[in-house]
C-alpha cells in the first residue's frame, strides 16, 4: 500500500501555493495598519536627515549669525531664503539645529533603550526564572524604583551626576528599567512551565543556558514593542530634562535645549519654540504609531492563520 | 550488568509535594505519588495507566531526573538514584529521555529542527565536532522518517505527527536506554497516530529500548504494552501482564476504566459499570481505600484500612475483595 | 419535513497567507430527535461548519450554501438580529474545553439564568428554580449550593454539566456537541455521554455528536457523517459504516484503530491531510488512497448513491473491493 505514494504524487498536479516567509508576514500584518507605516516611513526620513546632516543641513548649527537675530522663517515678512525656519535669539539657523538635534534625539533613544533593555531582561529573566528571594528582591526593588514620578527620580539622578547629555541619558535608562524587568518575568513565567524547556532540562542544560538560549528568544515580541514604545519615552523625557536645564548642555542643539533657551521669546519670535516642540510632536508620534503597528503585528493570538 | 537485573526498576517511588494552605502560615502535602515499584527490561514496554491525579506525571518527573522523589528510589541498570541523590551526571542523564504529550509546546518555536536536535549532544558532549553533530542528526531525522530539507525548518511549518517524530528523534540522540513516553500519541489524529506507534515499534526492536508508556488510552496500550500497570490517586492499584489484566481485570477501578472505554464495534454490547462521583482530590485523600467512595463493592474494611498490593490471579492488586467472586 | 437542511455549505476564511477552503460543499440533513454523530480529523472542517450554522465563525469567513435551513427558517436570509432568537434557544451547542466555555468571571448560576432570561424571561424567582431543575436534571449533586460556585471551583466534568444545562435551558430542538468528553477522564467521559444520551431521550431533541474517536461513534450515534478536508465522503447507519466503509478514507480509518490490528505494526496511510499549500486537483484523497487511478487524480468524484454509502469517490468500495475492479479476475 505504500508503494502507491510514488506514483500518486507523481501524477497528481496541485494547485499549491508557496507558504509566505516570517517577514513577508509580518509586512502583511504590519501594513495594514496605514498609521504605522506612515509612522515608519517618517521615522526612517528622520534617520537619513540625522545621518545626512553634514551634507544637507544649510549652515552649521552652533554658528552664530550676528546680523541675523531672530529671523522670522521664509514665509513671514520679513523672512529670509537663507533662513528657511528662521534663526533664534543668537543667530543660528533653526533648520540645520532641528537636523542635527535629530541626531541627539535618536542617539539618546537607542542608547536608553539598549541600556534599559539589556539590564532589565537579565534581570527579569534570572528573576523569573529563580523565583524565590532573587525574584523577591528584584521586583521590590522595582517597585521602589517604579513608585517615584519618573521626570523626579531622573531628576535626582542628573542632580547627583551632574548635568549633561551623558547623565541625562543613565537616568532615563534607570527610571525605564522596572518595565523591561516586569515585562521580561512575565514572560518567562508563563514558558518556563512550557515543555520545550523541560525538554531541554531533561537533555541536561543549566540555568544560564535554559535563561539565555531556550525561553529568552521566545520572550522577544513584547520585548520589541516596548522597546518601540519606550523609544518615544526616552525622547520625551531627554527633552523635558533639556528643558529643565539638567540635560544637554548649550550650544548642543538638542530639541529640549532649544526649547529651554526659547522660553523668553514665545510672544516674540514664535518660531524659535514652536518648531522644536513640533519636531518633538512628529518624532514621538510617528514612533508611537510605529509602536502599535508593531505590536499588533507580532501578537500572535491576532493572528489569522 | 548482569541478565537478572532489570534495566529500569523502581521501589516504593513516593513524591509529595508542599503547599501553602488557605490560611497564613498553614503548609498543605499533596501526595502525588506514593509506593510505585515496577520492573522494566531491555525491549519491554510498561504502560501506566490512569486518570487525572493518577501520579502518571509524576512519575514521568520522578525517572526522567527532573525532581528527585520524596522517598523511596529508582535503579538505572546498577546506579540508584533516590532522594539523596543529586544533579545526574551524563550518562545517567543520556540513559533515561523523555517524550511529552503535546507536539505543539515540546519544541522550541524559535530554533530550526537541527539545532533542536543537536542540542543534547551540544550540552553533554561539547568535545563532537559540529560536522559530525550534524551528520549525526540528518541520520536520526531519516531514521523517524522525515525528509533532509526538514533540517533547516522550523517547527510551526510541521504537523503533529511530523513535530512528534522530531519529539522522538531528540529523545534519541543521546542513545537512552529507557524512553518515557508521556501520552505521545493522545493529541494526534487516529491515522497519525498509527504512523508514530509504528515508529515507536520500530525503534524498540531496533535499539532494545525499554519504553515506559504513560497513556489514559486503554486501546492503544492493550496493543503496546507488555505490562501494565493502573493508578489512582497517586497509587498503583493493579499491576501484570498485559494479557491478564485486559481479560480478567481484578480491581473494581481497573474494570470500570475497562468498561468505560468505547469499543470501535456498533455491534458490541454496551455494558456499562458506571462510576459515579468525581475523582478525589490529591491534598485530601478519602481514609482507607482512596477508591471505596466510588466503589460498587465496597465494604466496611475498605473505608477503614487501605489495602496493599497483594498477588491474586497471577498479578498484584490492592483490593480487600480481590480474588472473590463479584 | 426534517429539522435541519444543510445543502452545499462553503466556508472560506481569510487568512495572512491567502483563502482557505475550510469547508467545501457540505451537505447534511437531520430529522427531529435524531442523533447523527460528523466524523473527521484534523482539518475536516466539521467544526466549522456547525460553528457557521451557528453564526459563531469570525468576519475573516466567508458562508455560502445553496440551502440553510432549520426548523423551516432560512439561516442564510436573516437578520443577526432575528438569528438571535434561534441560537440559544432552539439549536444550541456545547464545546470542547469546559474550563474556558464558562465565563471565569460569573457564577455558574449567573451564566444559567443569562441563558433563561435572553430567551425566556420570567421573574428572578422562576429563573433560579429553573436553574436548580436543570441542575438536578445534568447530575449535578447539592444544586442550590452550586448555583453560587465559580467555574474554576468545579472539576472539568461538573463544568461539562453546567454547560449542557445552560445548552438545554430553554428546550431546544437541536443539541451540537463538539468534542463534548474529549479533554475529559474516561470514566467522566462514560457518564457525560450517558447523560446527553438520556436528555435526548427525555427531551426528544436532536443531536449532532462532533468526535475524532470512533469508540464513541460506534457506541452512541445512529447515523454517521465522515468528513475529510472539508468534504462529506461518507454517510452512512453506524452499523453499516463499521461492517462496510464505502469510502477508501473511512476504510483507512477503521484499519488504523488500535483494537483491529493485526500483530505488532497498524497499516497506515501515507502522506498528511492537504493544507493551504498542497491542495490537489481532483480528489482531495487520491495522492494518499490506495485504489487511486488517473481519472480520481483529474477530476473530483461525484457523490455516489445511498447503496454506496453516498461515497465522494470515482469507485467506491463494496465489502473492500474497488467498485472499478469488481468482477475483474485478480492474479
């Protein structure tokens, strides 16, 4: 009887189709929802203009322009082609401090992520996994950390290092911290039960590789989104920490920083304060769209298949 | 090792394990497993069958090393390992492996089928060249009869017959001696199911392997097994050879799970010994006989002393009334 | 006039890797009071085509069928509204997994009286009597008490229970169980079995038993519907099917039954049940049927007559010999 399988597989022709890879399906899903790749699509522009910055910014960003103090943009009476958005208060281009600000912004997102991200999935996963008084400490800790307003205990960070870019972007990454934990013992929680990792303790593998290799790649998804998410958190919180005066120091043309030096003009010169807050606006916008999309894309239980 | 010792053999196997109870402070024993002895030799299947709550599980933490038992002891060959013991070495770890139930959960979705399967030998013997871990597992993929272009897959893209085969190629890549089988054919269809009991068959008489088949199926194991052994509520409650247990059932549970289980055959009389009740639960077990509430023959004896397993009729039973004409 | 009408069900989802045929063509008809048991593994689709009659499916699929008929109201013209009245209260179903049927967060008499008072009305007073009945009437023991347990407080087959009394609250005509006692003990599964059995007896509604195990099959239904990737290829008497498969598929599937073997190896059927991908032309089982020839590989079979067991097949089997090679001389 089972010699017929040759035959009949030779002669039966199928109407088949070939099974769409990982990343074509994850496109699929992702597309779906316009938002996020409107979102996606602006956030890859704001890298190429970071990246580029050298290149198409119209001036350099710390240079001052004595006879050009607040320039109104290229649209107002009085604006000039030279200064497309105008200039601020000491005369630099407002253009060229936004591209090169997107530097900072972006710089400071992937460092907090990374950072916060890599400290608290080895915490989470050890915790989740071990349990006991590991898991015990850990999560307090968390909870201390998690029961401060976060701008307050970054604050008090930046006050203790000091300020500048540098400390500003530890902080963030701390006060971050508790939600890369508590996401990361979730998940390993729920499949450390599961049988392939029983499986791979009964083939004789030790904690570290159990953690590491086994439930550690299947934790990932919502790892990614928060990640995502908290990418917009850190822009946010680096800008709101810039404004405050703790967080990149002038002439840095970091979006915050040039909001902070643009307080006294609001009625003045509107420019010099809306344009960084817009920039701010779109950048985390586009990267919560982004988010979303994200998200609804790799939960598997949306899954239609 | 000598012919006389059995490859695998446990003696009174208990495993209790601690909770919390409701109240601050109050510490509950589930006893999941208590007074299991067996004998299993080169070639053989034991198959241990019951309910939830049964200990089957267990059982199957207790010989694959993954919890060491409460009291009581297991022999490997001529290691024994009891609660004294401690992390396995290698080849104590190599000779026993495990197969679970439920082939969506047992492999790991994010690693391609080779990795998977090299993974025990990656662990135990870091000294094998990747070269020769690799031929070593495009063989056992052919040996459970998947394809080569299987290798660099991964495990969404494969049924359930496929994904458990792979379940038994992994077991076998350290050459165990014994393999515990826990329900491996319960969550697959009936023609697929049929492909991997081959392929069980198969493999026992090409490796000698012993196989310990956990199963709540009594048709599959009337067709699998050597012996088999009948669990409630952690404890063995009948224990023979396949034969006589199937023809001549002694415990009361034994031949209600008989009678319960439908037959294939319209033509058949439905005789049905019908069980009321729920089955007990492990933190409070009923005294004397766990089974006397849900007992058609249960007499006074039953609800005060537990009786132990007792040859009668050629196989051991715990039954007061064992032997008697009921 | 029979109570149920299922001519040429379809059911198409969509999904991120293209359409798929879930179920293909369908058709089933049951009278009143009678117990048809829908056979099938995997992928047969006989799931979905009762969650279709109930309206239960996701927007992702797609329902045609030339005829949906039950108890004279065509299923395929109603409002959802109107659907309403019927489902629950007429034609109900019960499911696979009693833990997670059960809303978690209710009292099992909560979710009993909801059923009474969606369909029935009537006053708190009587809708908890009621509830108590049919407590009493699914073997529940010490009602009243349980009207106040949480689903998680009861075992699996006390929650199969609740939920055959939420199903029968209202007396319905027709009872779909799917895999009602498959993630249930063995000796739970005898008395659910048992008990829908008598409900049936008592109540004179239909049943229609959706099982994979062909135990329960022999045991409890009266007429049998085999379903393969999505198609009828067989319906027969439960007696009939056992003693003389029509259909290659079903005769594959008895063979494989453990209590039919013949010595230590099953024969078994090579090959795996087409998917999205590998969907053949011609018949669905050829490239894994043992009396395939060329025309089956080519062009889909029409259903055969009753004497063949209404068989999807180019050349049905009578008493295990192809219709195509009866009467040939075989060496």
């Amino acid at each position: 009887m089972t010699d017929t399988t040759a035959v009949s597989k030779a002669t039966a022709s199928t109407n088949s189709q070939a099974p769409v890879g990982p990343l074509r399906e994850f496109w699929a899903y992702f597309s779906e929802n316009k938002g996020a790749v409107a979102g996606l699509i602006f956030f890859m522009v704001l890298v190429v203009v970071a990246l580029l910055a050298d290149f198409i910014a119209p001036h350099d960003p710390i240079e001052q322009y004595r006879d050009h103090f607040l320039v109104p943009p290229v649209w107002v009476d009085g604006g000039s082609w030279d200064f497309l958005l105008g200039t601020d208060a000491v005369g630099r281009d407002i253009l060229s401090r936004l591209m090169f600000g997107a530097r900072y912004s972006l710089f400071i997102g992937c460092i907090v992520v990374s950072g916060a991200a890599v400290v608290g999935i080895a915490i989470g996963l050890f915790a989740g996994y071990l349990g006991g008084w590991v898991d015990t400490v850990a999560m307090r800790v968390m909870d201390i950390l998690l029961s401060y307003p976060p701008l307050l205990l970054a604050l008090v960070f930046v006050a203790i290092l000091g300020p500048g870019l540098e400390n500003a972007i530890v902080a963030i990454a701390v006060i971050q911290l508790p939600h890369y934990v508590r996401l990361t013992r979730a998940s390993v929680m729920s499949e450390r039960s599961r049988d392939y990792v029983t499986s791979a303790r009964v083939a004789g593998a030790g904690t570290l590789r159990l953690v590491t290799v086994t439930i550690l790649p299947n934790c990932l998804a919502p790892i990614i989104v928060q990640a995502a998410l908290s990418f917009s958190t850190a822009i946010l919180d680096a800008a709101a920490l810039g404004f405050l005066g703790m967080g990149a120091q002038p002439p840095l043309p970091e979006w915050g920083t040039m909001l902070a030096e643009a307080r006294e003009f609001i009625l003045r010169a509107w420019w010099v304060v809306t344009f960084p807050g817009v920039a701010i606006l779109v950048t985390v916008l586009a990267i919560n769209l982004m988010g979303d999309g994200l998200r609804d894309a790799l939960d598997p239980k949306l899954k239609r298949s | 090792m000598n012919a006389q010792t059995p490859l695998l053999s446990g003696d009174d196997l208990t495993r209790h394990y601690d909770i919390a109870g409701k109240r601050f402070g109050e510490k509950m024993s589930v006893k999941a497993l208590q007074g299991v002895s067996f004998e299993l030799d080169q070639g053989e299947t034991l198959a241990v069958v019951g309910e939830s709550g049964c200990g089957k599980s267990t059982l199957a933490r207790l010989i694959t090393m993954i919890e060491p038992p409460t009291a009581g002891s297991f022999r490997i060959g001529d290691t024994v390992v009891d609660k004294e013991t401690g992390k396995p070495g290698k080849e104590l770890r190599a000779a026993v492996q495990i197969v679970f139930q439920d082939p969506y959960s047992s492999l790991n979705p994010r690693q391609k089928i080779g990795t998977i399967l090299a993974e025990p030998l990656v662990i135990n013997h870091p000294e094998i060249s990747r070269a020769d871990r690799e031929k070593k597992a495009r063989n056992m993929l052919s040996l459970v009869g998947l394809r080569p272009e299987h290798y660099d897959r991964y495990p969404h893209m494969f049924s359930g017959g496929q994904r458990q085969r792979i379940a038994v190629a992994r077991a076998l890549m350290m050459n165990p001696k014994v393999l515990v089988l826990d329900e491996p054919v319960s969550a697959l269809d009936l023609s697929v199911q049929a492909q991997i009991l081959n392929l069980l068959v198969d493999l026992q008489d090409e490796f000698g392997l012993a196989y310990l088949f956990i199963s709540h199926d009594l048709s599959v194991v009337r067709h699998m097994a050597d012996r088999v052994m009948v669990m409630y509520l952690g404890r063995p409650v009948e224990y023979g050879e396949r034969d006589e247990i199937f023809n001549n059932p002694q415990h009361p549970y034994t031949k209600a799970l008989l009678s319960a289980t439908p037959i294939a055959d319209p033509e058949h009389p439905k005789h049905r010994l019908k069980l009321e009740g729920e089955l007990p639960s492990p933190i409070n077990p009923p005294p004397g006989c766990a089974f006397h509430p849900r007992c058609p023959i249960a007499i006074d004896r039953c609800t005060a002393e537990r009786p132990e397993l007792a040859p009668v009729a050629g196989r051991d039973v715990s039954c007061w009334r064992a032997g008697e004409d009921v | 006039m029979s109570l149920l009408e299922i001519e040429n069900l379809t059911v198409e989802f969509q999904t991120a890797q293209g359409q798929f045929r879930a179920v293909d063509g369908v058709s089933l008809s049951v009278d009143q009071g009678e117990l048809m048991a829908i056979v099938g593994e995997s992928g047969s689709g006989k799931s979905v085509s009762m969650l279709a009659l109930m309206g239960l499916l996701p927007w992702t699929a797609t329902i045609t069928a030339d005829r949906l008929e039950f108890d004279g109201i065509d299923l395929v013209r109603q409002s959802a509204r109107d659907r309403r009245k019927v489902i629950g209260k007429d034609m109900a179903m019960i499911f696979q997994e009693p833990m997670t049927s059960l809303n978690p967060c209710f009292t099992v008499g909560f979710q009993i009286t909801e059923a009474l008072k969606t369909h029935l009305g009537g006053s708190r007073a009587t809708r908890r009597a009621r509830a108590v009945e049919l407590l009493n009437l699914v073997g529940l023991p010490e009602p009243e008490r349980r009207l106040n347990a949480f689903p998680h407080q009861l075992s699996g087959g006390m929650n199969q229970r609740v939920m055959i009394a939420i199903a029968i609250a209202c007396r319905p005509k027709l009872l779909i169980a799917d895999e009602p006692t498959t993630a249930l003990d063995v000796t739970i599964q005898a008395q659910i079995l048992d008990l829908l059995l008598e409900l049936r007896e008592k109540e004179g509604m239909a049943l229609i038993l959706i099982t994979h195990d062909m135990g329960v099959v022999a045991e409890t239904a009266e007429r049998v519907s085999v379903q393969y990737a999505g198609q009828k290829v067989e319906e027969q008497t439960v007696r009939d099917l056992f003693r003389d498969p029509h259909h290659p598929y079903t005769s594959a599937l008895l063979s494989a039954l453990p209590e039919r073997a013949q010595g230590k190896k099953l024969p078994t059927l090579p090959g795996v049940v087409p998917g999205l991908f590998d969907r053949p032309e011609g018949c669905l089982f050829a490239p894994r049927c043992a009396h395939a020839f060329d025309l089956c590989h080519k062009r889909q079979a029409d259903q055969a007559g009753a004497e063949d067991g209404f068989a999807l097949c180019h050349t049905p089997l009578r008493k295990g010999v192809p219709a195509s090679l009866e009467g040939q001389v075989r060496s």
